[in-house]
C-alpha cells in the first residue's frame, strides 16, 4: 500500500485499431505525499493519448492511480512516472500528462510531459 | 429498441452544395450502458462535418441517437460507430465526433474521433 | 412583413480604406420560423468581416435581421442567405457567419460559413 | 426493467440517531421517457433529507433511480413517486425533492415537492 | 396571428391534488414588438406556480407563448396579462411571473408580479 | 449639459394600478465626475420599485442618467438624489436604488438606499 | 497513522472573548476511505463556528484532518465526528460542518450536521 | 511604516444624515504579515456599515489598510482591529466586517464580526 | 473637454530596450459619443503592443482617453484614431487595438485594428 | 527586506534530464511598491519554463518574490527582472512570464517576456 503499483494497470484491445482516436480522462482526486514533509499533495490530472492496439482499462487505472496515495514523491516525477508507465504498459502512439498541483505556500504549480513514438 | 439502429439516419439536401460551411451539433442527452456492468453511461455529445451534397436532418438524428439507450457499448465503439454510421448515410467532406462521458470512479473521459474524404 | 428584405441593408463609406481592421458584430436577438412546423428558431448570430471601401451600417443590418422574423426558413440557409445578401451589399474582404440556434429535441446546432474575396 | 422498482431501495442504520443532520444528494443522470411521446427526458435531481433512524444506502438509490429509465412518466409524478417512495423507505423527519427536466421546445421545467413528518 | 390567444392555454389534472408541489417553467425565448416603434422585444420568462386541481400543459403554454410574437405590448402588461391568462385557465393557489427584457438604450428591465389565492 | 436634469423624467400611466409589480431596472452605463478630481467615475446601477399609479418612462430615465456624465458628484449623491428625484417624479409605494462604483485605489464601494411610503 | 487522532487538535485563545465574530474554514482536500470498499472518497469541507474563548489553531486542524487518510468512515460519521472533536476542544458557542462528497455512481452527497451551546 | 495607523483614517460628513444608506467598501489588496512566520498573509477584505454623521473619506481608507502591511497580526485581530477603529472614527450605526484569507496549508479562511449600536 | 487631445500622451524610456515583451492594457471604461444621436457610447478597450524604446505613460494614456468623453465618433474612428496617435507617439514595433461596445440596438459590436513597424 | 533578493533562489536537480516538461507556477500573491507614489502594486503572476537541468525550488522561490514587497519598481522592470533572475539561477531551455497587475485608474496592465536559450 506504500508503493506505485504498475502492474495494477490493465490493457484492453482497442477494436478499431486502424481508426486514429484522442482519449482524454481527467480527474481531480489524485493525492502523494510531499517526500520532504510527509505532508499530502492533491492534483488534477489529465492523461490524454492516441492508441495503437489497446487502451488502457479504466478500473484499473483507477487503481493505479490509488497507489501512489501513501507514496512520497516530488511534482515532476509524479508526471515522468505516470507517462513511463502507461507508455510501457499499453505503447500508444502519442501521449500527454498534466497534473496540476493544489497551491502551497501561495504557489500553483502545472507540471506537462509528453511521449511521442518514433 | 434494443439496437443501434443506422436506418432512423435521415440525409436532406444541402441547397448551396458549392459553399462550403461547418455544421456542429450538441446534445447533453446521450446514454447508453455499460457493456460489463450493465448500468447506464451518460455523455455529453459534439458533432461537427462539412456537408457535401446533404445534412443529416435533425429529428432522424435524435432518434438515431436514442436507438444507443438499452444497448451495451464502450466508449471508444461510441464514437467510431456514431462516426462509421453518419459517414456511411450522409457522405461528407470532414467529420468530426466527440463525446466526454460522465465521471465514473472518480474518472470523466472523452473520446475524439475524426474523418476526412480522401 | 413576411420576406427577407436585402433592400434594407445600407452601407457607410470605411474612413480608413487602406487600414485593415476586423469588425465583428453579435447578437442574441436573430430569430426566424421552422419552414415545416411554423415554429420560432431562435439564435445567437455572429457577423465577422474585413471592409473593403464600405461597412454595414448597424440599424439597417438590424432592420434586415428583423425581415427573418416571419419567414420560414433552415439553418444553413438562414447563414448562407445572410452571407451571401452582406456579400452583395458591401463587398468586403472578407466575412464569417456563425449562428447558434437554440436547443430543440435536446440538439444545439450552429452553422458557419465563410467568404473570401478572390 | 420497464417499471419503477421501490423494492430496491435498502436503509442504513443511522449511527447517530440523536443528532439532527441534513443529507442531499445530487445527481445529473435522471432519466425516465414522456408518457405520451414515448421520447426520453432527462432532469437534473436534487433529494435533501432529515434522517431520523435511518438513511438511504447511496448504491441501493442509484438502482431504485435507474427503474424509471424505460418507464413513461410525467415530470409531476416523477417528484412525486420518488419522494412517498423514499418517505416509506427510510420514514425521515423532513424529505424534499427537486427535479429540473432539460428544455423541450424552449420550455425548462422544474418541479419541487416537500415532506415534513407531522 | 397578431393577438394573444389565452383559448391555446390547455390544463391537464394534477394527480396528486393533496400534494402541496410548485412548478417553474423558464424560457429564454419570449418575444413580442414595443407598442410605440414596433421593434422586436426580447425577454428571458420564468413563471412558478402551487398547483390546486390542474396543471398548466407545456405545449400548450408554448402556444399561448408564442401567440404574442406580433403583438405590441409594454414589460409591464405582458406580466401582468401572462398572469392573469393563467390564473384564469388553471387557477393555482400561487403564481409569480418574471420576465427580463433584453437591454434597450443601455437599460435592462425585469418586471415581476404575484398571485395568490385568497 | 451640466448639470442633473430631473426634468428630463416622465411618468407613463401604469396599467393594472390594483397589480402590484415589481419593476428592476440595471445598467452598466452610469457615469459622473468625481467632484475633487475631475475625473470620470462609472457605475453599475440597480433600481426597483414598486409602482403606484404612474411608472418611469424608460428613454425619459435614460436621459435623466446621462444628465450625471459631466457633473461632479460624490457616491452616496448619486444614490440620494436619483432616490429623491424618482420619487418626486412617479410617488411609488417603494423604491430602491444601489451603484457599485467601479474600483479606485483598490476600492470598489457599493452604496444603496431605499424609500418606502409611509 | 490509520486513526483519527482528535488529540492533534490545538485551540488558541480568542484575543477579543466578548467580540461575537464568525469564523469559516474550507478546504477542498478532505480525503478518507470507503469502510466497504476500502477506496478513497474526497471532500470539500466546510467549518464556521462563533468561538466562545478559544480558536482551533489552523496547523493543528490540518493535521487533525490529515488523520482521515488511511481510516475507513461513512460520510454520515465524518461530518459527525469532525463536529464532535472539534466542540469538545474548542467549546465554541456555535458550530457547523458540512462536507461534499465527489461524484460516486452518479450521486454527489453532501451531509450538514451543527452544534448550537445550550 | 511598521504598525497600524488609525489617525490615518479621515471622516467626511454624510449630506444626508437623515435617509438610512448602506455603504459597502470591498478590496481585494489586504495584505499583513503571519505572526508567528513572519511570511506575507492576503485577504479579500469587504467592510459594509450604515452611516450616522459621517461616512470615511476612501483615500483614507486606503492608506489605514496599507498600514498592516509590514505588521505580524492574526486573522481574528485583524477583522476586530478594522472594525474597532472604524467604529471609533466614523460612529456608524451599523458595521459589518469580513476577510476571506488566500489559501494557507490547503485551509481557506474567512472571519466576520459585526457591530450594531445600542 | 471636447476634442481628442494626442499632446496628453507621454512615453517612458523602455529600460530593457533590447528584450522584447509584449504589454497589455485593458479598460472598461472608454466611453464617447455618438456621432448622430449625440448619446454615449460605451467600449471595453484592449491595447497590446511591443515597445521599442519607450512604453506609454499609463496615467497619461487614461488622461488621452477621457478626451474622448464629449467627442462624437463612430467605433471605426475610435480604434483607428487611438491606433494612429499611439504610433506616432510611442514608435512600437507591434500594436493591436479592440474595442468592445456596448449592446445598441440588440448588437454588440467589436472593432480590431493592428499596426506593425515595417 | 527592501531588496530584491536573488540569492534566496535555490535549484534541484532535474531527476529526468533527457525529457522534455513544462511547468508552470502562478500565484495570486505578488506585491511591489510604485516606484513613483509608494503605495502597493499587485499582480498575478505566472512563470513558465522548459527546465534543462535543474528545476526551481519552490519555497526559495516563494521567499524571492517575498523580497519584492517593499521595493519600487515599474511593471515592465519586475518581469524582466524576474525573467533574468530566473534565467542566471536555473538555466531553463524556455522560460515565460507574465504579470497582470490590478487595476489602477480604470487600466488593467499585462506584461509579458520570454527568453529562449540559443
């Protein structure tokens, strides 16, 4: 329970494999801890992708996403370490991950990164 | 009425057929049902096409829409039949679909999908 | 009462011909009738142009807009009537038109068109 | 799957039956069809209560609402029924009910009903 | 054509005449000619009521509604008139009409006015 | 041109003199000068009163506001002296009048008054 | 860390124990467990109080929050026991919380519990 | 530079002592220091009153608010100092103030205190 | 007080002449006359430019805008007036000007003009 | 405490070099002084930056534009002096700030850099 889980994370085959389609899922119930105060982080997030030959399972995102709930882990690698692992586990052709920070200290903080396959 | 039923498309002549205009179309009013669990999904739909030689009409195209509430489908196969479907009827230059469903654990998703007449 | 009425539309000299600006015209007040039940349309109508040598003058666009409200008539030939009669009346560089007619049967539509001078 | 299922509806023990709470519970996913069109219409549902000794199980009340999905029923009667069910079902001391249905021909309505225990 | 027409008005049984309930129907789409310059007027109406035996039919109302279109009326005997039509066909225990007209010379106008039985 | 003209304001008869209504009236438009500076002060107005036998004309009203644009005047003024010279003018059973100044140094103020026939 | 720990909680004296003033605190980064399914649930929380000698300090109440994390608890019991810590140590004169759910299955939930001294 | 300053705060007299007005001063520039962290705290500062003789001078108002700036001050003696000083320089009949505190720790803070005299 | 007065503007040296920064000036505040009717006209105004080497004096662009006050001129004017006196006057390397008019007649009308340094 | 303060800046180590992320930081809370009356000036600000390296840490950034609060300086100086700050302490590839500073005289003031590695 105090680890990111990637294997939680579920394909699923994408039936219209041919067929270039955008998946955009948000949510605003993402929450870390802060690795240097122990304190809870919360963000809104938004995972966006092209697929090529499955999506990933929508439950078992869910799940995944739990997972990094009791885990200490700064804002940029929160975004790196989500992209990694949804691009391993289901190869997309493009994707994109915000997450966007609730304030601290009077500060908002957006953090994007994005994948591409060559 | 428990089939997606292509056949309530109805197709009326475009009277400028040389002009070239874009046609969006909004409804908060689409449902269907899960495929797994079988409990209804509610999305929020947006259809927008370059007409060619006809529209689709309107009245035809709501209950075309309706024909989707009893049947079970994933997102993804929303958007590409609703796409597959009014490509096939209505022919035109560019279509474009997307359909953002409501918030299901925590997660809203939408799902874009796109034709251009080669 | 009961025709769209072109005559109306008056056109004022543009005092900087050589400067190009870009007016754009809004209103929620356009309103016509269905051609097949007799019913009000109603719709937010938007008018973008670049003058050439003249600009629509404003209280004879709205009495032109005004000559709708009796005929019946489609969407797509509300905004490419109206494009086509600004077209006629003050030769711009260019103009767009969108209209966004009000929800019936749960459907919003809007309908763009556009002209560019050759 | 075609009539409203009272029967569904289960009630939690209320752990703190002395102290007096107010419980609303909101949801956009009301949907039924117009006893006369045989269209779907679909509202927008507002429940707030007192519980007494118990409250409703939040699952058991998305399945009771589910049952009127194919069920023709007039907006009046929808508040109506779903408020005595939910009185005979978990008895609170005061219940009230607001449905607002989307627009049909340029009409939105609302309808509001209240309970109070005597 | 051109005169209110309150005989559109129909009512239909409310079926829970003991039940104390209140209605708001709202629409963004009324409109009828100023009596002085005969130019369009456009008003956002919202009408609520306490039903005692009848309920107002929605097509109907949208009839009645839609007879004031060429009719040259002042704010204030619109509301008043709408009033009086009603309380007259469905005598309700309460009734309160607003209407908000559209901004004219910069000013934006609502007139409200209430019924209630004694 | 400078200076507040309450003979600009005309009373229409109103209509339904048993009826009691209630009539709003808002803009964006109020402007007048600040009496130290000289410079210009702009104002959201609000006014609503309950008519007796006579209403406010609404091009007269328009007319009296702008007798405001090149007078110095303070906030609380304005709000008195329109108060007064709308109930010399049209002696309703009540009145209320409020402006939301727009923001100087940091400081938007809002001032009302109300009247009401004793 | 898998209990409420009330004992987190600090009160500060009220500087001006004779001045009456209300005091509000929101967040929207409530979080707790599901005691059925063990998920998350998040919540916008809502606290006013009237203090009588002291003041919850602010620190000391977002660790007392934080305490919720990893704790399985119906809504019902969060506004409940959040009510009930907080009066015990701060004995305020009055008090109120209410807390809004996230969308689960459809159903947004907000419960409202107060404490008034007698 | 670094304390409050009430002698900032200068009276004008109010021209019409008799009719009743309420006057509300809304700014979103409040800003002092934590006392305890030294940091910068922000508020949305809104003060509303009613005015016997006097009303106080918005220059004025100004320059008192900006004498927090470099002080350490809790929120509850924040909202209690404004109105005790207020209340002593202008002698208001009635006075209401309230500050809504920037977002500290995840916690969104708001006190009110009001003033009525006897 | 009655004529467009440029002299009123005044330019400050850019410190960082060679960095280029885009500035934004926004009002809602413009207000001048009507050419025809002699009643106001009220703009929202949008200003955006890259300085060479001086920037406009802000206190002195709002002095330059109040001289249209008691001036009649049409929304073209406006724009291109303003456009061409802040060119001369401060030499940027870029301009764009809009203004936004208040609703006349049911229309909203916007005016955009654009300079760039050749 | 009356001085820009660049040494409070810290940087940490980018942990994912080779990618490519944004990361945008805004706050509500940033003050200055006018270099010309003495009296706060506040804006929202926004910085965006492609890191290279390093990234900024957030709590020192917070303290640097603590240090502006009690010094003079002109809009177009605190963006680009914050620009060239950032620049010289984290070396990003890309970085972008804007300021939009609170009204004053009617004018709302937007300014905008960028800088660009080479």
């Amino acid at each position: 329970m105090n680890k990111i889980d990637p294997k939680l994370l579920k394909a699923i085959d994408y039936e219209y494999p041919g067929k270039r389609i955008e998946i955009v899922i948000e949510t605003d119930e993402f929450t870390c801890l802060c690795p240097w105060s122990g304190l809870p982080d919360f963000a809104r997030l938004r995972i966006s992708y092209i697929p090529a030959k499955v999506c990933v399972e929508l439950k078992s995102l869910k799940f995944y996403l739990y997972s990094y709930r009791n885990v200490g882990i700064v804002h940029e690698s929160v975004v790196n370490r989500i992209l990694s692992d949804l691009v391993k586990n289901i190869k997309p052709k493009e994707m994109n991950i915000d997450a966007t920070f609730n304030i601290r200290g009077g500060l908002k903080t957006t953090v994007r990164a994005e994948y591409k396959k060559r």
